[in-house]
C-alpha cells in the first residue's frame, strides 16, 4: 500500500514535470495523485465505476483547494492527477481488442470504458459547481 | 471589485483629459488598440498551452475592462480567437487569431494567470504588461534529456502501480526512454494520427523485445505503463471543463481529440500484436 502510494506520488510528480508545472507546485501535485489513487484502491467502493467516480471527487475537490490556496489554476493539479484513473487505457484496450479481433473482450472492456469515463466526467461537474467562496472561506478559516 | 474602483487603475479612456481634442482621439484609437492586441495575445498564449476556454474568455476581458475598453466581444474556440469591439464611444476593432496546435505547458498558463492577478493589484502600464507576456511566450521548456528520463520514471511508477513486478518497471523505464526519445527527436513531422500510431507500435515492439529477452514478467503492466505518457491528458480534462461550462463545441473537439489518439495508439499496438501472433507465434493479451 505505501509502496503504491508512493508510486503514484512520483508517477504524478512525473507527469506534472512533463506538463511543465513549475517546481514548486510538484510537491501538492504528487499528493493529488497520491490521494487520488489511495481512495481509487480502498477495498469497499465494490465495482470500478464507483471506484473512479470516488476517487475524481475527491481528487477535483483537493485540485480546487490547492489552487485557491496557491492562488493557480486548477489545471495545474487536475491534469496531472487525472492521469492514472483516466479511462484512457481501457479506451486503449476497447481499440486493441478491436484490432485484434476479440470481440467479446471488446465490448466488455469498451462498455467498463464508457462508464468510468462518464463518472470521472459527472465527477468534475458536480465538484465544479461548487461556488468558489465556498473554497475561498474554507481556506480563510483554516489558516 | 468595489474597492478596487477606488484606486487610480480604472481609468475609463473617455474621462481621460488626454483624449478630448482630435489628436487626442487619434491616441486614444492607439491606445484602444494597444489593449486589445494585449489582451488577444494574452489569451494566445493561453489557448496555445492548454489552457480552458473560460479562463481565456475570462482573462481577456479582464485585461480590457482593467484599461478601460469595455465594449469588447470575443468568440473563443479550441483553435482560434475572434474578438471584436466597438460601439457609438469606442473604435471599432477586429481581429481573428488562428491558433493551430496545442502543447500542454502549464508553467505558461500559471504565469499569464498570475500576471492578470497582478494587473488588478498594481498599476502596470500596458506596454509594462506587453513586455511581461513577451517574457512569458520566450520561457524556455525543460531540457530534452531531463523530460526522456523523467517519462522514463512516470512508465516504470504506473507499471508498477499497475501490477508488475521489478523487471516490468525495468523493462517499462527503459521503454519510457525510447519512447519518449521517439516523440521528442522522431515525430516533429507527422500528423497526430501518424505519430501516435508508430508510437503505439513503437511501445509493443520494445514490450515485446524486452519480455523476451527476460527483462519484463508480466506483457499486460508493461504495456499500460508505457503507454500512459501518450494518454491525452489535457485533451480529455479540459474537454469536461468545457462541456461543465457550456463550451459545447470546443468540448466536442478536444473529446474527438483525445478519442482519435486513443484510437491510433490503441491500432499501432494492436497491429503489432497481430504481427507478432502471426509470424512468431506469441499470444494475443
């Protein structure tokens, strides 16, 4: 479990690099990934979908957070962290399998696709609806 | 807001005393002109390096109504910028910006958005503002060794993140580093269809390489791992941005966009796995 946190934390960190964030925002960058992966991982959510849809609330909450803290934009954090849980790579597999002529495989892996896709999209709608004040007074009371 | 109204910075370009006589007018046209080109290339910037359609929206005319042109109008899409303005007070103005391609470089996106957080606290003058975003369009990128080593890494983490063992996140940093060599010498070139289809083959081929000269374990870990540097990332985010903000047709694009390159990666490797099934015998994953 450490291990794999601490995987996605240099994972992310990685990607972030690669996306050009600047240094010093690597450090809370790491933690989106690192968090988001961890509530990705936890044993009771039972199917994927509900897995990822979790895991992208509270990843699009902490990217608000941070940014209304670090006074950035949103961006920088959400795209770094979204990279793992991105249904990405079973929209790759749908393809593949497409390819390769396993058509069962395909539309089993290509529907799981569509459905964690669709709750990582829900997700960030729901968590951007949120009014901004909202972060803004969360933050002014804790510091 | 309010108390912002207070201080020197809103100096509408009408109650300017400068600006009365037809010489004045003449400057004040300049001048008008000077803050749209400003705030256009602004938002250039913006939209060049990965940035939401509201943000460049947003931050152009901040800029404009911070320097006192208020009648302005833009219609931002993924690639291009139409603004305009004018009305019986202000100068007509119109310009249309084409912006083909897009890189995701975050650092340019955080500085511009810091730069019109200032404009609201200082008094910049906007020749002030035109030199900090020539500063911001010249930032140079990280060097070309650090980012293959860095993709290294990032494939070796996500190997292991999912499932491989120490020979996966070998076989996959080693990989990262070709692939990434690939991308950044290889494919200047090419269309993205193109590039992504070689680089999806380019993967399976060292995948395949490396699990049979003993390196890799697991064929399935490897492969998403060295894959994952080729995920649309700021396509597929920024998509859902615009779709949650009503920007339904730059949402569209940018979804076709992150489809289309899932696609191609997804045809490279499944063509080499068909290759590989048939010539060598190896098994379909």
């Amino acid at each position: 479990m450490i291990g794999q946190l601490a995987a996605a934390f240099a994972g992310t960190v990685a990607f972030g690099f690669l996306f050009g964030i600047p240094s010093k925002y690597f450090g809370h960058c790491g933690l989106c990934g690192a968090v988001a992966w961890g509530v990705y991982v936890l044993p009771f959510w039972g199917s994927d979908v509900i897995a990822v849809f979790a895991a992208t609330v509270m990843l699009t909450f902490l990217s608000r957070l941070l940014a209304v803290r670090k006074r950035c934009p949103v961006t920088v954090f959400l795209i770094a962290g979204l990279i793992p849980l991105v249904p990405g790579v079973g929209l790759y597999w749908t393809f593949y399998y497409l390819v390769t002529g396993q058509m069962e495989q395909m539309s089993v892996t290509g529907l799981a696709a569509v459905k964690s896709a669709c709750a990582i999209v829900l997700a960030i709608v729901l968590v951007f609806e949120i009014p901004q004040k909202f972060f803004r007074r969360l933050f002014y009371q804790k510091i | 807001m309010e108390e912002r109204e207070g201080k020197n910075t809103a100096k509408t370009v009408i109650e300017n005393p400068e600006f009365r006589d037809w010489a004045g007018e003449k400057k004040r046209e300049e001048y008008e002109r000077q803050v749209l080109e400003t705030a256009l290339r602004a938002g250039q910037i913006l939209l060049g390096n990965g940035a939401e359609i509201f943000r460049v929206e947003e931050t152009i005319f901040r800029i404009c109504r911070h320097y006192g042109v208020t009648s302005v109008n833009t219609f931002v899409l993924t690639n291009g910028i139409f603004l305009s303005a004018g009305n019986g007070r202000e100068p007509y103005y119109s310009t249309v910006r084409h912006i083909p391609a897009w890189v995701t470089r975050l650092d340019k996106i955080t500085e511009v958005n810091q730069l019109s957080r200032e404009i609201e606290d200082h008094d910049y003058s906007i020749e002030e503002v035109s030199g900090r975003l020539d500063e911001i369009e010249a930032m140079e990128g990280r060097k070309k060794l650090a980012q293959i080593a860095v993709a290294g890494t990032a494939c070796a983490c996500f190997s292991f993140l999912f499932g491989g063992g120490p020979g996966d996140m070998a076989a996959d940093f080693l990989t990262g580093l070709i692939l990434y060599g690939f991308l950044l010498y290889g494919c200047g070139g090419l269309s993205k269809i193109t590039g992504n289809l070689l680089c999806g083959g380019l993967i399976t081929v060292c995948c395949i390489a490396f699990y049979h000269a003993g390196l890799g374990q697991n064929l399935r870990p490897l492969v998403m791992g060295a894959i994952l540097p080729l995920v649309p990332g700021m396509s597929f985010t920024n998509a859902i941005r615009d779709l949650a903000d009503g920007d339904y047709i730059s949402g569209a694009v940018r979804m076709l966009d992150a489809v289309l390159v899932f696609m191609s990666v997804g045809a490279g490797t499944g063509a080499v796995f068909l290759i590989y099934h048939h010539l060598l015998g190896g098994v379909l994953l």
